[in-house]
C-alpha cells in the first residue's frame, strides 16, 4: 500500500455507527445471534440481512439466474434467497439504500475461516462485498473441534473490545480484516495476534459413495486438519490459544509475478 492509498477513517463514536450484519450460516444460525449481541454492545443501529438459508462454500458467489427474494422478518431484519454476497448487495443497494452501512460484520462463523479455505468462505465473501461496496468490513469465525461444546462466549466476550480496536486504527480501502476465535473459553485466551494465512485447504478429501440403486456419487469430505506448525500462521496462532487478525486484499495481483512477466512481455516501446 502505497503512502496515499484511500483508508477507511477510523471509527471514533460507535454511537452513530450503521451497522450491517450477514453470515453463510443462514438467518437461523446461532452463530448470526452471537454476532447481534456484540453488534448491540457497540451500536442500536444494527441491520440483520442474511440467507434464508445454509450457504457454506458459496464463495463470492451471485445469484443472476434467479431472482432474489428479500423477505422483511421484524424490524431491520430480513433474510434474502440468495448467497452472502447477494445479502451485502442487496442490503446496501436495495434495503439500506437511504444511508448505506459504516461498518459490515460478517458472522460469526462456525467453525473456522483459515488459509486457503477464505476462498471458499462465505463468511469472508460478505466482508469482501462490503469492501468493494467501500465499507470498513470484519469477518468473524469461531473455531471448533468437539460439535457438541463450541465456546460461542469466547466470540461474544472478546467480539465488542476487538471490533473497537480493529475500528480506531486506519486501513487501507482495499484490505477486510478475517478474524478467528481459538477453540478455548474465553477465560483461556491468550491475547490477539495478527497473522499471515497458514496452509489449509478443503475439498480435496472426496468420498465415493453409492445411492440405493447403486449410482455412484461423490461427497466432500471433512475439514482438513492442515498445517498448524508454521509460526506466525491463523493456524498455529489459533493453536497457540490467540484470536488471529488477518487482512486480507481484495486485489489479487501478484507484484513480484508481474515484475517478472514484464520482462518477458515488456510491451510497446
């Protein structure tokens, strides 16, 4: 980032902020509750607008062969049948239309949104709509190993305090911030960290099954467990029992790739 690149302006009175809230877990999921309360906590402003359902995996993906359906629920509360990055969209340029958002929350997630996996992420999709709509934008992930016992407080204890750090520090108009919760109480959370994406990838497991009249078909397969040993990764500071902060660019390019390209096609002379 260079010295004049537009940043978001630091947010100084929550008081006054809009707020925007989705997720990929669907208007139901716990997790979309969690992150109101610690909406709350900031700002009376809070707009829920989320999938009408489960959209996990959908990456930054839009519904154009569809229409979309917004579904008014209580009082700036919608679901929309569509993907995250359709809920963002349609919140900013259809339901929120008269004063777009200060601030997009996505999540909290569940489960984590680590290494490469961000790709796939709806979680961080909606974040990423919301910067490219330039609005200051957080994806926010809980980590969970036993199904049965995941530590929501943990997100909903630390969420508030670390939305108003991440909020008062300038960053660049390009860049949303990921955000994971360690699998661990909130009592037994080290600290924050900021960190580089670690190695982890889904999909790759695929499980051949057959349906009762013996087709086969093909499912994907669990999480990854990844590389967790590599210093200063989300993966092994989440291990290490921190909250990982990673930013991440919307602009894909490769700087270093392009040097080297450009010496083999160096263009009009």
């Amino acid at each position: 980032m260079s010295d004049t690149a537009p940043v978001f302006a630091p947010i100084t009175d929550f008081s006054k902020c809009r707020i925007l809230l989705s997720n990929d877990d669907g208007i139901n999921a716990h997790g979309l509750v969690v992150l109101e309360r610690i909406a709350r906590t900031l700002s009376d402003d809070v707009w829920v607008v989320a999938p009408s359902f489960e959209r996990s995996g959908a990456g930054h993906s839009l519904t154009i062969h569809d229409p979309l359906r917004p579904v008014q629920l209580s009082e700036k509360r919608y679901s929309v049948s569509g993907t995250p990055t359709d809920c963002v969209m349609v919140a900013v340029n259809h339901i929120m239309k008269d004063r777009k958002p200060d601030l997009v929350l996505s999540g909290v997630n569940f489960g984590g949104n680590l290494g490469e996996d961000v790709h796939y992420s709806g979680t961080v999709a909606a974040a990423m709509e919301g910067v490219l709509l330039g609005i200051r934008s957080i994806a926010m992930s809980q980590e969970w190993d036993d199904v049965d016992n995941v530590y929501w407080a943990t997100a909903e204890q630390h969420g508030p305090k670390l939305i108003r750090d991440l909020c008062s520090a300038s960053w660049a108009k390009n860049v949303l911030i990921n955000v994971n919760f360690p699998d661990r109480t909130p009592d037994d959370v080290n600290g924050v960290m900021v960190a580089y994406q670690g190695k982890h990838k889904l999909g790759d497991d695929l499980v051949l099954r057959h349906d009762p009249r013996g087709r086969p078909y093909l499912w994907i397969g669990s999480r990854r467990i990844g590389d967790r040993s590599t210093v200063g990764t989300d993966l092994k500071v989440l291990d290490d029992g921190y909250i990982s902060l990673t930013p991440l660019n919307v602009d894909l390019t490769d700087l270093p790739t392009m040097k080297t390209l450009a010496q083999v096609f160096p263009g009009p002379t």
